[in-house]
C-alpha cells in the first residue's frame, strides 16, 4: 500500500513537471524579423534593458512611427532623462519607466502589467541575443491567456556579429550563465504555480547572492580586450 502510495505521489509530482515543462521549455521565439516590415505597426516597444546598445533601436523604431509607445525595464527618471537627450533628437516619445525590476523575470512580470493596463496586443521585445530566448520565454509566460503578438529585435553587444561572440571568452561565459539562469527560471516557474509572479524577499536576496556569483565570473574576463582591433 505504501509503495503504490509513494508511486501514486511521484506520478502526480512528475506529471506537473512535466506539464510546466511543457509550457516553459516549449515556448521558443521565432527568428522572424517582422517589425521590419513597413506596413505593420506596434502599440508598445519593450526594451529588457541593461545593456546601452539594447535603447537607440528603441527610439528609432517610435521616431519611424512603428509603434506608439516605449516601456524599458528597469529605469529610472534620471537614466531615462539622460536616455532622451541623447537619442531622442528632441522628440516626444511616450514611454513608461518599469522601476520594480531586479531580474529577467521580473522585467517580464511587471512590463506585462503594463501591457495589459494599457490594452497593448501588438509588442516589439528588444534585448540582446544571446538575452532573447530567455526574455520572450518569460514574457510570452506572463502573457498567457492575454491576445497578443510579440515580435523580437534582437541586438548584437558593440555590433560584433554571433560567430564572433562564440569565440569571446567573456561571451561565452555569459551563454553559460543563461542557460543556468533558465533552469532557475523553470524552478521559479514551477513553484509559483506555473505562474509568472514578481520576487518576493526571498527571491530578491537569492537573486543577489546568484547575482554576485555571476559578477565574480564575469570580472574574470575583460571582454573590452577581447573585442575584434575593428571595434
């Protein structure tokens, strides 16, 4: 009896593995690239930032009237003052600053609060590339159930194409990271019920424990030494 119980018991534990495995690692972006089209045209651009390289694609995308709206995550006010003098031209871009972020996954949660208040169903992600698998997962995730259609811009760090990231060390280790952040994000995933939820305390300090490991890691390489004599 106890050993069909304890079977009983895993059946049930690895079905709902297996289901939010399913939705987890079963959503993948598409390579296409259809906010280059010129007669389609976004409610909102979504920018994971980060990265400086990941915002002029932004701006230029609203300034050729691709899409009305701008939210990067996370910002503050004075990071997106010194944002618009620089690439703004001296334009008027409606944009909401999402500050609550300290993760991927929050990026996704709260900018898909923000998506949805403002009745958005057509969105532009940016982030890097080696960032977007990860991001669109989590986004797409927070969205479920919610019509709407995500278009992917992805963006290369200082320019330099994927074959030569692949022979960065410091870009390499960044593509290890991602792939260990995306079995936490699983986990999150799971424990929350399937569910894309905002960091609770623990989460913020695991997050930062985690966070100061990768820098650790990162600090190792001087990717600026490492980038081609062209850049």
């Amino acid at each position: 009896m106890k050993r069909k119980m304890v079977l009983t018991v895993l059946f049930f534990i690895s079905s709902y593995f297996l289901y939010g495995a399913l939705l987890f690692w079963g959503t993948r972006y598409s390579e296409k690239d259809n906010y280059k089209d010129s007669s389609l045209r976004y409610d909102i651009v979504v920018v994971f930032s980060g990265e400086e390289d990941r915002i002029p694609p932004a701006f230029e995308l609203i300034q050729k009237g691709k899409a009305k709206s701008l939210i990067i995550s996370a910002a503050t006010s004075s990071e997106i003052t010194d944002i618009e003098k620089k690439y703004n031209n001296g334009n008027s871009v409606p944009y909401y600053l999402e500050t609550k972020s300290t993760s991927t996954h929050d990026n996704a949660f709260y900018c898909s609060e923000i998506i949805k208040r403002e009745n958005a169903h057509k969105v532009i992600l940016i982030t890097s590339n080696y960032h977007m698998n990860r991001s669109y997962r989590l986004l797409s995730l927070s969205l479920k159930g919610y019509p709407v259609e995500i278009s992917c811009y992805t963006v290369n760090p200082f320019g330099i194409d994927e074959s030569t990231m692949k022979r960065i060390p410091y870009f390499q280790m960044l593509s290890r990271i991602e792939h260990l952040n995306m079995v936490f994000n699983y986990l999150k995933f799971m424990f929350n019920g399937t569910k894309i939820r905002g960091s609770n305390r623990v989460d913020h300090y695991l997050e930062n424990m985690y966070g100061s490991v990768v820098k650790r890691w990162l600090s190792k390489y001087d990717y600026r030494k490492e980038l081609p004599l062209s850049r």
